[in-house]
C-alpha cells in the first residue's frame, strides 16, 4: 500500500485509488484523521453556489444505517472532537479520538460520507439552519466586508464566490440538485484520508480498506481550475447605523505554489500582522485611530489576495486612508530593515515549533502538502526556509503586489456622502446598498 516515505510520513493508495497519508508521531495518545473532498465552493457551477457547505451539513444529517439521534450518541461515546468545514478549494471531515477509537471514527466518517440519507425532513431544517448562518455573516460588518471584497476582486469566479452561497439561492436548491453534486464529488480520487498522532499506518490501512471499499468502481472528472482575473475597484456600501467604518484595502499577490511565498507572507507580517508592526504602529500607537489593524494574506493554489483591514468612526475615514497608503508606498519603494525581517521570523519560527507539537496541526500541514504538491519536509527544513528569506527578497515582492494600480478598496458604513466624496482615494466609489447591493 505504501508508496514511499518521506521524513515519517507515510503516503500510499487503497487498492481502489483511495490515497492515504498518515504521519506516526511517537509519545501520543490520541489520533488526528481527516477525510477530505478535494472540490470546494470555487468548483460549483454558477446555480450550485452553496452547494458545497450544504452537502458538509447534510453529511451529518442521517445516513441510510444510522439517524441524527444515533450519529450523535457514537460522538458522545466516542469522545474527543468531530467537526467539518468548507473552504474554497477543499471540503474535510476531521476528529481527534483517543487510538482505541480510530476504527470506530474511520466506520463513521465512511458511512457519513457514502451513505448519505438526505433525508427531506432534514434537508428543510438544515436549509433554514445554513440561511441564519449566512444571515450572522451578513450582519457582521467585517465578514460581510472581506466576502463582498473578494467578491469585487474576482468577479465571476468561484474564488470570489460566498462559500455559504446566498440566501435566495440556498432557499431554491432542490434535493435532486443536491444528489447530483453529491455524486459528482464522490469518487475516490477526489478524495483523501490523512491522519496524525497514535496511528499505526499498517493497522490503519485494515479499517480504511473495509469501510471505505464501496468506493471500488466510482469514477470521476476532477476539478478542472482557471485562475482568476483580479480587477480594481474602489466600493462604498452603504449599511445605516453603524458607528464605525468598516475598511479593507488590499489587491492581488501569490498563490500558495509560488515560490516567493515566504517571502510574501513575512512582508505582509511586517506590514500589519502584530503589535509592533508598521501598521500598527502608525495607525493605532502614533494616531489612535483604531482599535486594531490588521495585515493578511489569502493564498490559493493558483492565485491569491493580500489585504489590510480596520474600522475607524467616519469622520476619521480620509486619515486612515491616508496612512495605510503612505506606508504602502513606503514599504513598496524602500526595503524593509533587516531587524524587522528578522523580527518577524522568529515570530514565524515560534509558531511553527509550537504547532510542531499538536498532532492535528501536523495532519493539516501534511494534506495541504500532499493536496498542493509539495515536500513533507521536516521541521528543520521549513525553519530553514523561513530564515533564509532576504531583504532583497521581501523588496522584489513588495514592488510586483503593491502596485498602486492594482489596489481596491471597499468601505462599509454609514458614511456623509461629503466624506464619501473627499476620500484620498484615486478611484470613485462605487456606492451599494447593503446587503444586496
């Protein structure tokens, strides 16, 4: 079964094409196991958005041998966390268990995910369920702003697409629909089981083969991937009564191939991502006009985005824009010092030792390594590429992603249209009304 081994980890394929990556990890006693889609939300077709997150709901709503009451009594015996999520690019079912449990998490997730009921009953409730959710989101002024942010960025593509999809759109889906899309995931190169901690790869093998073996025979077409074309904007959505302007300027950087991409998101730490940050510094410690700021970067397999984002009071709106666009302009045309970089290596150096520790963060990094081709490397060699990245390097990436034309900007508030219109902003802002534009 094991088709090579790399640093520990062990990577192989059940004899249906099921591929297998399990990382041994001595002195645990618990196991972390992931079973993963690997479509998510960028792969739906333009009247299936949402579909993705609705199908991760449905899983745990009723299989054809188990109901809602009895999946929910195997957890509680079980123990430990079971839990799921949707993302862009990925769908994954993971749970950390005690090892005496694996057998019983690998029967679970198996039947959870070949066997599904959708149950119509079910299906109704977990509806009006996923459409309060999208309702929390959309009255949450930053995720309400970072959605429709991407949304503008990458329109008309799958990445700048609502992982939740709509409201309306949600309210529509058919079950016939949502059987399709279910049988268009379901087939086992489109899928993947990683797991981390107390796990004998050779025991593991033995319950994966048993109950995932129904997978013999399915075929499928896998995701068939266009990277998008980011394109400037300047918005303003106007949402009565709030008291804070929310804010995001950012553009398009590297994807999570790119091998700049340490670079990338050490740049990005020195620009805003903690206390003695650039950003920081300026906006809040000089001029205290925020609470927090905020630099990040979201990197996909074939493209990516980089953002800053904060909320001020409105009156206050042309001196945080202001600011934020000085230290753009200065962090593109003057290279970083070199204690900065450093600074924030060893802030990265930190983290990656201490999830080093953590079974289930060990787990995720080796999917998304086998998922986006990359080496298992070793602690020591993630660390040594981290440090080895230079001011020259931070500089070069610097001039390609903050490229003064290629930045966009959204606000969300309840801003004078005299501020509105004497923003320092190069472009005029488009106006919309919240929350459907």
């Amino acid at each position: 079964m094991w088709g090579f081994e790399q640093n520990g980890v062990y990577v192989g394929r059940l004899p249906f094409g099921l591929p297998v990556v399990v990382e041994p990890l001595p002195n645990t006693y618990s196991v972390s196991l992931a079973v993963w889609l690997l479509q998510g939300s960028r792969d739906e077709r333009p009247d299936e958005v949402g579909l993705a997150h609705f199908l991760e709901h449905m899983f745990f709503k009723g299989t054809t041998h188990r109901s809602v009451q009895d999946i929910a009594r195997l957890l509680d015996r079980i123990g430990g966390r079971v839990d799921a999520f949707t993302t862009r690019e990925y769908v994954c079912f993971y749970a950390r268990v005690l090892t005496e449990h694996t057998d019983s998490i690998v029967e679970l997730f198996a039947d959870l995910l070949l066997n599904p009921l959708f149950d119509p009953v079910e299906l109704e409730k977990e509806r009006m369920v996923i459409v309060e959710e999208i309702r929390g989101v959309d009255d949450d002024p930053a995720e309400f702003a970072f959605d429709r942010f991407a949304e503008a960025l990458w329109p008309d593509h799958g990445l700048g697409r609502p992982i939740a999809g709509r409201a309306e759109q949600v309210l529509d889906f058919r079950r016939d629909q949502l059987i399709a899309f279910f049988e268009r995931q379901n087939f086992p190169a489109n899928m993947l089981v990683t797991a981390a901690g107390a796990v004998d790869p050779e025991a593991l093998y033995r319950p994966l083969e048993r109950y995932f073996a129904p997978l013999e025979g399915r075929s499928g077409q896998g995701a068939e991937r266009q990277p998008p074309q980011a394109r400037p904007f300047a918005q303003y959505w106007h949402r009565p009564g709030l008291e804070q302007a929310q804010v995001i300027i950012g553009g398009p950087g590297l994807s999570i191939r790119d091998p700049r991409r340490h670079a990338y998101a050490l740049l990005l730490s020195i620009l805003g991502g903690g206390m003695s940050s650039r950003l920081f510094m300026k906006v809040r410690e000089e001029r205290g006009l925020v609470y927090s700021i905020h630099a990040s970067i979201v990197p996909y397999s074939d493209a990516g985005f980089w953002y800053v984002t904060a909320a001020t009071m409105p009156n206050r709106l042309p001196e945080l824009l202001r600011v934020i666009r000085e230290e753009l302009d200065r962090i593109r045309e003057e290279p970083v010092q070199p204690e900065e970089l450093y600074l924030v290596q060893e802030q990265s150096r930190v983290n990656l030792f201490m999830s080093w520790e953590s079974a289930s963060d060990r787990m995720f990094t080796r999917a998304k390594q086998f998922v986006y081709g990359e080496p298992f490397q070793s602690l020591e060699e993630r660390v040594r590429e981290v440090m080895a990245v230079t001011v020259e390097d931070t500089y070069a990436v610097a001039q390609q992603v903050f490229q003064p034309e290629a930045l966009s900007c959204l606000i969300l508030g309840d801003v004078p249209p005299a501020v509105i219109r004497d923003l320092p902003w190069p472009m005029e802002l488009e106006r919309r009304e919240w929350p459907d534009g």
